[in-house]
C-alpha cells in the first residue's frame, strides 16, 4: 500500500492482515470507513490498484465471501478502486465473480498450471535457482557445467508442468544448505517422481505438496468422502468425461457427482450445474493423480488404478447389458416427472455406448488376474449375454476389440468352465460348424496364440473366431477398420 507509507501513523488494514482476525471486526462497517480514507490519496495514485492474493486461504468460506461482497459493493457505487484478486477457484468464490461479471464490473481470467506461460516461468525459476545453488557448492565438481543434465531437467519440469508450489518445494530440497549433497537430493527427487518406494525413515522430497493434497482432500465432509474417493479415483481410469457420465457409471445422481467435489475445485476441473453433461472433469495437474496412485504418499487416500480398472469395467459392461429406461430412473430418482429433460439423457447413454465400446477392450487387456471382472461376468446365472454385442458392432474398433479377443483366449484356455469361449474350430455339430461353413471362401480363422498386432492378420484376409457358448455364441468377422458379429438369426445374411 504505498498510500500508506506516505503517510505517517496510518494504516487503514490493520485489522485485515491476519485472517484469524476476520471473524472478529465488524468488516462492512470497517471496510468503508477503509475505503473512504483510502480514496483521498487517489489524486496520488492515479494508476493504483489494491492486490489480494490467496483469498482462499482466509478463514472460513463466510469471511471470504464477505470480502468479496464488501468489494463488489464498493465496486458498484464506484469504480475510482480498482482490484486485483488471486484466489483458487473454490464454488463459493467463483459463483460471487461470476454474477458480477454478469453486472459487468469484474473480469475474470483462468490461469491454468500447465499453460505455456507458467511453463515457461517455472523453467527459468529452476534454472536461475539451479545456478543458485551450484554457485554455493563451488567446489563440487558434480555441479559444474551442465548441471542438472537436460534429460533431468525434461524429467523434472515435466512432473511440475507449471505448478509453482511444487517448483519451489523441489528447489528448497535440493538446495537445503544443511544437506551435505545437493547432487544426492536431486536423486532422491528424481526416485519420488518415478514412484520408488521411499525407504523407512526417509524423507520426502514432495511432502509440502503430499500435504497440501491431503489437506485438499480431507475438506471433504465425512458422509461424503467416500463418493469423493470413488470419482478421484474413477478419473484416473477414465478421465475426460463430463459429471452425468460419471454419474452412470458410479450409479449416482449428477448432484451427488458435484457435491463430492465441492471442495477440489482447485485441483479438480469441475462444471457448472447447468453443464454437467458437457464439460468434462479432469486433473488440473498430473501430480495430484500421481500422489493418489502412490501408496506409501497417499496412505489411507490412495487409490490403486487396477481396482477402478475393475469397476470400470463392470459399469461398462452394465451398459452394454443396460437400456436407456434404467438410465432414465437413475438420474430421474431425485426429480418429480415434470421436471426430468429425457432428450440430454438419451444423448448421454448414446455417448456412453460409444465410450464403452471404444475403450472396454483395452481396459480389459490391463487387468491381468483370474478374477478379473470380465471373466467373472461370464460365470453365474446371469453371465454377460455376447448376442447384445451384435447391436454395437459399428462402434467397435478392429484392432483393440481382437487384441482383447486374444488376450481372453489365454486366460480362459485353462479353465475348465470357461474353456473354448473363444475358439476357431467348432465345439460342436450345431450352431459352431454351420459359422464356420459360412465363412468358408470368404475368410480365414484369427490366430489366437500369436501376440503379434491383430492389424497385420487382416492386411491380406478378413478373419474369423467364435464367441461365447451355446445360443448365445457370436461369430465376428473383421477387416482392418471395422468389425461384423452375427448371431444364428444372421446366418443366411453372412
């Protein structure tokens, strides 16, 4: 406040310094009396404006909010203030700007980490500190020139993408001067990235960050945690799909996704209400996936990639097997009849079963154990029906859906039940050899034992195999850029 170092014994906020203090003042009464004693000196500082930098680190959502009130009511009597607010965008925060920006009198700018101008502000931050540092430890010649090498500072700038905290966390650790070697620091630094367990006792190169997320985290209220977890570690699995998606997959509704999530919007991209269908949650930055996956920093928050694999593909197998009624009285369960808009909705299963069967066979080429849930899907008294897959074949790659095709011959081979799932000789005189004599002259079996790219079988014929087992079996004929599957009603159409 230069107004206030030019003139002696005044300093109109006080009180504002310490947020401890907000909850103890009468801050509307104070704030115009502020405002008005600060306004003399305007004449001084004609191109003034007053900064306000981590409003959401004050104390309590109330006493944010009422800041912000007390501005944007200055801001509507007059505009001779001008202000400067940096804040993450917590719910609370970014509703208040985004009603004034309807009124016209604030403008609102998104700075997100990873742009090309954090990126570049963080390289030369690292390389000026990184000189810093070498210049103290003069005498060792494993900082001289070229230090760090250009393939350590890739690695490291990558794992920060413009994130400063975590730039600036990595530079106090390197450049502890109580450390006895920065060059061994920096190769700690360099295993926490890569995910080396940290060996007992030691310490944590990213800890401040490690922290910082928990704390994030751990805002969530208790009843809610749970779903919270569930939608952090679905995104990892599956990122890039707006709330209504996650809703169907996780089998909640829309609001409950929001709410989870209520407290993440700063590490967490998260819509609008009235956008819950089209703007798609995701990580504003990978470190924050990277400390959930990580078992030995997350602790009782970590969330393991191949359980949610698992889940994922359950849900998108109970799409495959689902119809648009059943998505209808899931997210319809908490609105009265009159109110549900079924057209966004039918959109939204339609888009589903785009996704589910663009990425269901690769997901499932991932989870490698006996009991991954493809397999126990096909077991029980309600196995997954293969005959639905004839209604999505248009949607189905070539190449992803055959590796799958391969990859679930060798893990059912050897199983008694499901032995000969997947096959290319008949398993019987019925419904399997009248397939096969179908495709004779127009196609060659898929060899299954091969682990060589599906895509080099078909360069020089269509391809074969059988799938699933009695009427339920499917034959699927594919080319390189699409695939066919006939049930026993298609077999004069073959």
């Amino acid at each position: 406040m230069q107004a206030a170092k030019r003139v002696e014994n005044w300093d109109p906020w006080h009180t504002l310094r310490s947020p401890s203090s907000l909850p103890t003042i009468s801050l509307k009464k104070d704030f115009d009396t502020y405002i008005k004693e600060f306004a003399a000196y305007l004449d001084e500082f004609p191109e003034g404006f007053i900064i306000i930098d981590g409003l959401d680190e004050c104390k309590g959502e109330s006493e944010q909010s009422e800041i912000v009130n007390c501005i944007l009511n200055s801001a509507r009597r007059s505009t001779l203030l001008r202000w400067l607010i940096f804040s993450r965008p917590e719910p609370h925060l970014r509703s208040a700007f985004e009603h004034a920006k309807e009124e016209g009198i604030c403008w609102i700018k998104e700075i997100h980490v990873d742009s090309p101008e954090m990126q570049r502000d963080v390289k030369e931050y690292m390389e000026k500190e990184f000189r810093r540092i070498a210049m103290a430890y003069i005498n060792d010649v494993r900082v001289r020139d070229h230090w760090p090498s250009p393939a350590v500072m890739t690695k490291l700038l990558a794992a920060i993408s413009g994130l400063f905290i975590y730039a600036v966390t990595i530079i106090k650790f390197i450049g502890d001067p109580m450390a006895a070697s920065p060059v061994a620091r920096l190769q700690m630094v360099i295993e926490a990235i890569e995910g080396v367990p940290l060996p007992e006792g030691a310490i944590n190169p990213i800890g401040a960050i490690d922290t910082l997320y928990r704390t994030l985290i751990e805002r969530t209220p208790s009843a809610t945690l749970p779903l919270t977890l569930d939608v952090l570690g679905m995104l990892i699995v599956c990122p890039l799909l707006p709330p209504l998606h996650f809703a169907y997959l996780l089998e909640v509704d829309s609001s409950s996704i929001l709410n989870a999530l209520s407290s993440l919007h700063s590490v967490v991209a998260v819509p609008s209400s009235s956008k819950v269908g089209e703007m798609a949650l995701h990580y504003y930055h990978a470190s924050f996936a990277d400390f959930l996956i990580n078992a030995s920093r997350a602790g009782n928050l970590h969330r393991s990639p191949t359980v949610y694999r698992n889940r994922l593909v359950v849900s998108f197998l109970r799409i495959l097997s689902d119809n648009p009624e059943r998505m209808l009285s899931v997210q319809g369960s908490i609105q009265a009849p009159g109110e549900l808009d079924i057209e966004p909705l039918l959109s939204v299963f339609t888009q589903l079963l785009h996704i589910t069967c663009q990425h269901l066979w690769q997901t499932c080429t991932q989870i490698s154990s006996p009991e991954a849930p493809f397999l126990k899907c096909t077991r029980g008294s309600e196995p997954f029906e293969f005959v639905r897959l004839r209604c999505f074949s248009d949607m189905i790659p070539a190449e992803p859906f055959l590796r799958f095709l391969r990859c679930l011959y060798q893990s059912t081979r050897k199983d008694h039940e499901l032995r000969n799932l997947v096959r290319t000789r008949a398993c019987s005189i019925g419904l399997d050899s009248q397939f096969i004599d179908a495709c004779e002259g127009i196609s060659q079996p898929l060899d299954l034992e091969q682990d060589e790219s599906p895509k080099d079988d078909l360069d020089d014929s269509p391809r074969y195999v059988l799938l699933g087992r009695g009427r339920d079996t499917v034959l699927i004929l594919a080319v390189p850029e699409a695939v066919m599957i006939y049930s026993s009603e298609d077999l004069g159409n073959i």
